[in-house]
C-alpha cells in the first residue's frame, strides 16, 4: 500500500539533499515559481502610515509571516514552488503530493504529473488530509517576534495567538490628528497615558466641529447678502438695515412704518396713536449701550432699568430708554453670573464665581449702589437667582437651592436632591402655586414645592447637561448642551417635541406673550412659535456669546461677550384712532 505522506520514487532522479532549498526559519510561501498561483490583494487588515511605510495590525495573520521552529522534512514540501505545502492534494494515480494552487495552475498549462509525467485530471486530486494534518502541528513563532513576542505555537493556532497578541504593532489612535507614534499593543496604553494629543482629543474636536458649524454661517450669509444685493441692483425696493435685521422692505412700507412710530397723521387727516405689537412682529434694535470694558455676563429689567453684570465684577444700572449710566458698583471679585431685583425696584441681589451673594440698595447712593450684606452660605459658585413673593432663591454649583428672605436676608431653606451643579431656575408661582424648576448639570430637571423643600417630579434629560429652564401656557422648557430646547407638558412633565436650531449651546430661555426667546453662544437670539415647534425670527447683532437675556412687556435686553448691551423692542405697531 502506498503511503500518502511520502511520495514513491519519480522517474526522474531525485534531488540531492544539498539541492533542497534551506529552510531553516524560512517564511512560509515566501516564494513561488509561479507568480500567478498565489496572487492576492494585500491582506485587509493592514494599514499604511502617513509615509506610506505599511503597518500591520493586530488581527493580520498572514501566512507569508510565519517562521518555523525547526526545519520542515522534504517529504512535506511542495516539488512546485519548494514550500511547505498550502492545502495539499495527491493525486489518485501516482499519490504524489503537491499545493493545491501549484498543481491547479500545472494542469492548466500541461495535463501531467510535475514528477513522474503521468496523465492527470483535476478529477484525480483530492485533499491530503494526513498531510495537512501534520503541517498543522508543526510549531512556528509568532508572526510578531520581531516586535518582540517571544510565543512559540502550533501552525494552527497562529492566527487565534496573533489576534490577541499583546506585541502585534499599532499606531496611536490620535494619527488623523499628526501624533507619529508606532509601536505595539502593549505599549500604546502607556503611551496614551502621556500623549500630547490624546489630552487635546476633545478640545481639537470641539473646535473642529466649532469651525464647520461657522464655516455652514458664512455661506448662508454670503447667501444672504448676495440675495440683498439683487435686490438693491434690481431697483424693487431699498433694504432696511437694523443692526439685527435681515429682512427686506420697500420704501412704501419703510416709510409708513416710520409715521406710525412717531404716531403721525394719516393722509385723512386723523390722529392715531401706536399699538405695541411686542413681541409679536418685527423686532429691531432699539439702542446699544456698550460702556463696559469687559463682556457682559447677566441682565435683569424691573421698570425701565436694566441691570448688567460683568466679567470683572462689577454690576451697573442703566436706563432704558436713554441707555444712561445711573449706576456703577463693585463688589465681587469675580464674573457676576445671576441678576434678580425686588419687584419695588428699589433692591436686587447679584452672585456669581466668587460664591457669594451681594445684596445692593442702589437709590440710597449717589454713585454706585450701596451694598446691604455679602452672603456667603454657598461653598460654591452661584449661576442663578429670582426673587419671587418676597422670597429670593439661588442655584449654586454646590448642588443646593437656597431660600431667603429677601428682607430680613435669613436662609429660610435648603433643597437638595440634585446630584450635579445647578446651573439655572424658574419660578412657577403663577402656573403652578408654590413651585419652582431648576436645572442642573446632573442633567435632570426637578419641580419642587418651595413649601416643604421637596420635590416633585424628575425629569431627565438623557445625555445632555441642563443650561437653562423657563416656564409658560402650561408648557415647560429645557435648554440642554447638545444645542436643542425640549418642551414639556407642565403637569404630566411629558415631552411634546424640541426646538432645534441654534448651532451652539443655548445658555438663556425667557417665556412671554405665547412666545420662547432664547439666547445662544452662536451669538444669535431666536424666537419661537412651540405650539408649532418653529422659529419665526432670529436676531442677530451681537459678535459673541449671548450670556444674559431678560424680557420686559415691551422689550428685549440682551448682554453679550463682546462687551454690549442690546435694548431690542417691536419695529412697528397697529395704528388705532
């Protein structure tokens, strides 16, 4: 019987043991005599540096890597191509034993036996199980010792040992961002530990996506102009041009809006004086007041004063109207982040970075406002504050809410239930009697009842920290930091839809008349219709962060990071006789 491991002698004389190729610590396949047998794509699991050097990856195993620990017998190699034998077939005639992909491509050109010269077939060959089997068994080394990996396995069981060899080479994951390092699994960890890029990772991609959203604004404005530009050359009307304005009128229209804001005449000769239409209609600029020398970081309105925090500390009283100076203190030593004034207007609190709340009498002065008392019960610092039924509440990156007096300045008490920092609230004494909403970076929204200190429903908001919430109508409002506004049924907290918009984050939420202002870091202020979810109008002006927003009957404050204040009000109004 012929043995199938050991082909029987060939016609031909046999080669001499000094004309077999060495193969000591030869890579399998590493060369074939016929180019066209074992051509195939470059193994997918590759991958080329920035110089177009080829790096290996873990899950690569290819069998052109393999190095054997000892020399492979003759008996086991291929007469073609002189390798160890890649799925090996025999032939049913003279049982020699060949690659499958040598013989196949033998046949093609010649239908004999390489060896003995007999006739075959592509029917006369069949797997070399034995064979195959004993291939299996011989021991290589890991396909990555020249990375180091010292392992030593059976032939079968490389590709399972290289997946997860801890030697096998790779790239830092922060290459798209120019880090140039190469080296092993192994290695990598402690590398990203100490990676220059890695520390950057979020902001580089932060500002990445930052950079495109501003790329996105200045073609739709390039739009925009390029549209109020044919409108100009096509001599149809003349363009308005408030400071916040995007919209076109004709001269008709400009004009009889004007007559109706001084309340003139009609051509019939009748008397008829101006219907605000705040906030309903167009909206312009009414005055920008830009005296600080720092940006403006929060804004409260109590009868016709608008009331400013700053970067620096400091907080002014300004008029309206004429946007005069009335009053100019400084008492923290950091960024004012809260505003709230007793409905008296005689009295309002200020808190922000530094912790501390200040509470300011500012018609008891002639020049800046006269500080009452500097609170200091929170140990961190204070985003938020509204004064409500002679009660002022704080919000505080502490994770607290604290009641006071806002007479007596006694802290009546302490909510706490949030387990990140509150970064706003709302009062909802005129929805919902004896309630108030807040905020919070632990990114729930919690309703309690200002009574008892409890609270009474959570709600929350997935993956997003909470920046601001306002309350109207029976509906409910979130501003989170993914850049949406989510609306809610007040009392079922259920979620009706989201406003989205804004390109960055929207840090401010003011409910009035039916309408939702909100103010965002992509420098813009919109108005919404939420029965429909839709913006109606976007004000535009400011040249950074909108940091403060607060809104009055008749109009719109807004305080900005580049250092202005902007008094927005309705651009036209309903004649009545």
């Amino acid at each position: 019987m012929n043995s199938p491991l050991v082909d029987p002698a060939p016609l031909h004389p046999p080669l001499a043991p000094s004309a077999v190729p060495p193969v000591t610590h030869r890579k399998l396949f590493s060369s074939i005599h016929t180019p066209s047998a074992r051509s195939s794509p470059e193994p997918a699991g590759t991958a080329s540096a920035e110089n177009g050097e080829r790096v290996p990856q873990p899950e690569e195993a290819d069998d052109a890597d393999v190095e054997f620990l000892h020399t492979p017998s003759p008996s086991i190699l291929c007469p073609v191509c002189q390798d160890v034998c890649r799925d090996p077939v025999i032939t049913n005639g003279c049982n020699h034993s060949y690659c499958a992909s040598c013989i196949y491509h033998s046949i093609e050109i010649e239908p004999f036996c390489p060896l003995c010269r007999s006739r075959i077939k592509v029917e006369d060959l069949h797997p070399n199980l034995a064979l195959s089997g004993l291939i299996s068994e011989l021991l290589v080394y890991c396909s990555n010792k020249k990375y180091g990996c010292p392992q030593i396995v059976r032939q079968d069981a490389l590709h399972g040992h290289v997946l997860y060899c801890s030697y096998a080479p790779k790239l830092c994951p922060n290459m798209a961002l120019g880090c140039p390092y190469k080296g092993t699994i192994r290695d990598s960890k402690e590398h990203l530990q100490n990676c220059v890029y890695e520390r950057f990772k979020g902001y580089i991609d932060s500002t990445n996506k930052r950079f495109e959203k501003l790329e996105s604004l200045l073609v739709d404005q390039s739009r925009e102009i390029e549209k109020l530009q044919r409108i100009i050359r096509s001599g149809k009307g003349v363009v308005s041009t408030p400071e916040d304005g995007t919209r076109s009128s004709s001269t008709a229209s400009a004009t009889e809006a004007d007559g109706q804001q001084r309340g003139e005449s009609s051509s019939s000769g009748a008397k008829r004086t101006v219907v605000s239409t705040f906030p309903h209609d167009e909206i312009t600029c009414h005055k920008t007041i830009a005296i600080h020398p720092c940006g403006v970081t929060s804004v409260a309105v109590n009868n016709d004063r608008v009331f400013a925090g700053a970067h620096d500390g400091s907080t002014k009283v300004f008029d309206v109207n004429s946007g005069e100076l009335l009053k100019d203190s400084k008492g923290h030593t950091m960024s004012v982040w809260g505003l709230a004034v007793v409905p008296s207007g005689e009295r309002y609190f200020s808190a922000g970075s530094d912790g501390t709340i200040k509470v300011w009498d500012w018609l008891k002065e002639d020049d800046g406002a006269c500080l009452v008392k500097s609170i200091q019960d929170h140990n961190a610092k204070v985003y938020g504050l509204v004064v409500d039924q002679g009660r002022l509440y704080s919000a505080s990156s502490d994770k607290t809410i604290k009641v006071w007096d806002t007479e007596t300045l006694e802290c009546l008490a302490t909510f706490q239930g949030h387990t990140g920092g509150v970064n706003c609230l709302a009062s909802l004494t005129e929805a919902s009697a004896n309630q108030l909403v807040t905020g919070s970076s632990d990114k729930t929204i919690k309703l309690w009842d200002v009574t008892t200190g409890t609270c009474l429903k959570t709600v929350r908001r997935g993956t997003s920290e909470v920046l601001d919430v306002a309350v109207g109508d029976g509906m409910l409002f979130g501003s989170t930091y993914d850049a949406v506004i989510h609306v809610y049924d007040l009392n079922e907290t259920r979620e009706l839809g989201t406003l989205s918009g804004h390109n960055w984050e929207v840090w401010q939420l003011e409910y009035g008349q039916g309408h939702l202002f909100s103010a965002s870091f992509d420098h813009t202020i919109k108005r919404w219709d939420p029965r429909r979810f839709q913006c109606d109008l976007t004000l535009k002006g400011h040249k950074s962060f909108v940091h403060g927003m607060a809104l009055a009957d008749q109009y719109l404050v807004t305080g900005c990071a580049d250092r202005t204040i902007k008094v927005r009000c309705a651009s036209s109004g309903r004649r009545s006789h």
